[in-house]
C-alpha cells in the first residue's frame, strides 16, 4: 500500500484540506472515502481544569458533535490511563470508591467508540475493574493483555475491524489493534509481549483490512519500534507520556501522535483513502481544549453528577468539598514535572502543614508521588475539594523518632529518587550550598543523635522507591504518635495564609 502522511500544524494543514477534500472527484474514478479519528489518551479528569480555563470532557463532546456534523464517519478513541489515579474516583460512595466508575459514566454520555487499557487502569481492584467493563458502552480492544489466567476480558477482542462507507457506497475496512505497556502489573492481570503480539494482530488482519490504526499505551521508544517494524500500520495513537507528541518514523514514515494528559489536548486526524491507488493521506491537528469551546450540556450534565455523587462521598468521610478555605495570591504549581524534581509553593506549604501538626518535631518529610493533582491552581479561591484534588489518597501524619544515620539515608535516597513519586519534599531541612551537606534547622546533621520526624503513614511502610529499609521495624525508628489525615493538615495550614 502506498501512504503518504501529514502530520501538521493546525495553520499548516488549512491548504491541504482546500487541496484534498474540496476539489471535487471527477465522475468515473474511485471514490476517495473519508473518516476521522479524535484522540484522546491519558485523561484523569471528568472537569475542566487550570480554575475552568482549560480541558474538560464535556468541551471534547462538542468537539466530537462538531467533527460529526463535518463527517458522519468520525470514531471517538481513547489510548488508556483513565480509571485511575482521580481525585473524585478516591470518593466513596455507597460502601466503594468510585475507582473510575464518573470516567465511565461520563465517556459512555459523551460517545466514545474504541478504548485500549493503559497501565492506569489497573490500579483498582479486580473487581472494581470488571464492574467498569461490564458498565463501558463504548469498545474495549486489547491485543496483549489478559487476565491472571491468561483469558481474555469479557467483550475485549484482541483487534476490531470497521467497516466504513463513502458517499457513493464504497466502503473501506479499517482495523484497529490494540496494545500496553507491562508496567504497574496487578496481580489479576498477565501480559503477552506488547511487540509480538501486535506484529500477530496485524499479521492477521492485514489481509482483510485497507487501513491499520495502532491503539497503543506505551512508552515512545517503544511506539518508535512498532512505526519501524511493523510497516502495515498506517497510523500509531498512544499515550502515557502525559505530553503532546508527533513524529514519523521508518521507512515510510508511519506517524506516532500522543495528545496532552487529561484532554488539555486532543488529536484531530482526518484520513482520506483512495479506492482507486490506495493512497491513504493523513491530515492531522493537534486541538487545544480551551474554555473558547461551549461545554456540551448533555455531556456537562452527567459531569455535574458524577462531582455531586463524589462530593456526597467526601461529605460523608467528613470533608465539606465546596468550602472556601483561602483566597491565595499565588498560584500554587502541583505540576508532576514540578514536584517531582523540587520544590513549589504548594509542595512547601504541605511540608510545613506536616511539620506544624507533628509533635515537638526538628523536621518534616513526605513524598511529592502523594501530590496527584498534576495541576497549577491559579490565584483566588481555595476550596477544600482542591486539597482533596492535591492529596487525593489522604493518609495519616505520623510522628517518629529516628537516628542521624537513618535519617541522612532517607534524605539521600530522596535525592535520588529525583523525578520520580519517590523524590521527598521537606520543612526544617536544607543543604550547605557549598558542601551540600546536609543541615537540620540551621545545624548540620548529627548522625549520632535522635531526630523527631513528622511524615507521612506511607514512608514508614517500606513501599516507597529505594526506601525499603524505612518501615518500623528498623530498629533505628520509633514511631511515637499519629496526628490524622493529611488534608485536614493542609485544609488547616492554607486557612492561616488569610
Ligand atoms: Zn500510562
């Protein structure tokens, strides 16, 4: 099949549309038959995000209500990661946390067509997981992976086929084939080698399909090998990375397009095949998901629902989400990017909202992996649903004791868990600018003596990166007393910025 492919800035892409779609097809040629793909993948979130400006899955339902009316033949996909982490998927209601059931609920009103697992999904219970397949109206396809028995999932076939008709009733049969990435394994689910089993899927279909589109939820590099190696895929549409990607490769330049983490952006691709030559072209956008787009209100409706259920949840676990609790000057960044590699604002007013509940501490630690909110809040309005957003998982305060030397390892391996959920923020602790050595208050650590420590219940379970030997039974920490959740903390520590 000859392909040519264009992938290209929204400006850029205006005369190739006046090109390929307004001149009309001379009587007595083969129809050219076009579709269009909107893309999303890694999506957290129901709500708009940035204080309204941006994102928002009932802005995506009218762009996809748009891309319809322009073409009937427009297919709404989704490249994984959206079960899980969310803040109002933490919320319990009726006895279980939500744990993706608002993202389903909301994806099922706005029209999704076809969905691929991300590492994400499998961060629920097992039957959690099976409750929102059995609840998603849309597709599931996944080639690779199964459950622990090595079984497919219920309504989950390894590829799907569809069958799409021109304007003069030609049609064309466009595959999809699906595949993710072994990492975060659940212990109810197994995986087939990512690669391989895609070269089989698009072995197998290869001969009874005219296009193949990738779904795919893998690293980039990976996604790279797949546009290198496997030819017959025309188009690759992934996620996980969390940042818009778009970029060709292999012989004959397959393109790999990755939109923006909870739908800030979304792909636009509109495909164009040639029933005669079997040219496919590829026309494809990158769309920012901004407030200049309407809400749908079908789809803003059961966004509505979905945050009143989980805020009747959070009521119930003895937050009031809609309280104000500061007006803040700033924006307080919560970026991944951010509070993974130093320190913000907002990392430092919970180190110190840790520290300042902690008892008689010399110093405060927790792990900026437990910020989720992966969000800059603007200036204005805080409310207490933004700290749950910011903490979503909670977890207690706990105050220990425990020696210099165990302490200096903790903060070194902090360091070293840099860009990751394991790199630890602080209150009372720096670094000598010119030894980097490193001082408590304003006195370098002694590692003979005993320090009081204020942290966090999931830094002394051992299960943070690197941090194994921090739990309590080390015998060089001593937990002394437990201080309760650590957004009441926060909710406490922004009311005194007023
Ligand atoms: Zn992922």
């Amino acid at each position: 099949m000859v392909r040519w492919s264009f992938g290209l800035s929204q400006a850029a892409v205006l005369p190739l549309i006046v090109f390929g779609w307004l001149v009309g097809v001379p009587q007595g040629v083969a129809e050219e038959i076009r579709f269009q793909i909107l893309q999303m993948n890694d999506v957290y979130e129901i709500s708009t995000l940035a204080g309204g400006t941006e994102a928002g899955l009932a802005r995506v339902a009218t762009i996809r209500k748009d891309l319809l009316v322009e073409n009937e033949n427009t297919l709404t996909v989704m490249a994984g990661d959206f079960f899980s982490p969310s803040a109002l998927g933490t919320a319990k209601v009726g006895g279980d946390r939500l744990a993706g059931q608002q993202m389903v609920g909301v994806l099922n009103a706005m029209g999704l067509d076809l969905a691929t697992f991300g590492n994400h999904e499998f961060d629920i219970t097992e039957a959690q997981f099976r409750d929102r397949l059995a609840e998603s109206r849309f597709q599931w396809l996944s080639g690779n992976v199964r459950d622990v028995a090595g079984e497919r999932w219920n309504n989950v076939p390894d590829y799907v086929i569809r069958t799409i008709e021109g304007e003069t009733g030609e049609t064309i049969r466009v595959g999809f084939v699906g595949t993710t990435i072994p990492s975060n394994p659940a212990s109810y689910v197994s995986y087939l080698d990512p690669i391989e089993k895609m070269k089989a899927d698009v072995a197998a279909i290869k001969d009874e399909t005219d296009v193949i589109v990738a779904l795919t939820h893998l690293a980039l590099a990976e996604d790279q090998y797949l546009a290198e190696n496997i030819p017959e895929i025309d188009i690759i549409l992934g996620g996980h990375e969390h940042e818009n990607i778009q970029q060709w490769r292999g012989k004959d330049f397959t393109p790999i397009f990755k939109a923006d983490a909870n739908a800030r952006t979304v792909y636009i691709h509109r495909l164009s095949y040639d029933t005669d030559t079997d040219e496919l072209i590829i026309n494809s956008h990158i769309k920012p998901v901004t407030e200049a787009i309407a809400l749908d209100p079908d789809t803003a409706k059961v966004v509505d629902y979905w945050e009143q259920r989980a805020f009747e949840g959070f009521r119930a676990s003895g937050f009031d989400p809609g309280a104000i609790i500061a007006n803040s000057t700033v924006a307080l960044d919560g970026l991944e990017s951010s509070v993974r590699n130093g320190q913000t604002g907002l990392t430092n007013l919970i180190a110190d909202a840790v520290f300042s509940v902690g008892e008689n501490v010399d110093l405060s630690i927790f792990n900026s992996g437990s910020i989720r909110i992966d969000d800059v809040l603007p200036p204005g309005i805080i409310t207490q649903y933004d700290v749950i957003r910011v903490l979503p998982f909670g977890g207690d305060i706990v105050t220990v004791e425990m020696s210099g030397a165990l302490l200096e390892r903790v903060l070194n391996q902090g360091l070293a868990n840099r860009g990751s959920g394991g790199f630890l923020q602080t209150a009372g602790v720096s670094q000598d600018p010119d030894t980097q050595n490193w001082l408590i208050g304003d006195r370098p650590l002694d590692i003979s003596q005993t320090y009081r420590v204020a942290t966090v219940e999931f830094l002394i379970s051992g299960k943070e990166t690197g941090l194994d030997f921090l739990n309590t039974d080390n015998p060089e920490l001593t937990l002394v007393s437990e201080q309760g959740d650590i957004r009441f903390a926060l909710i406490d520590q922004l009311t005194k910025l007023n």
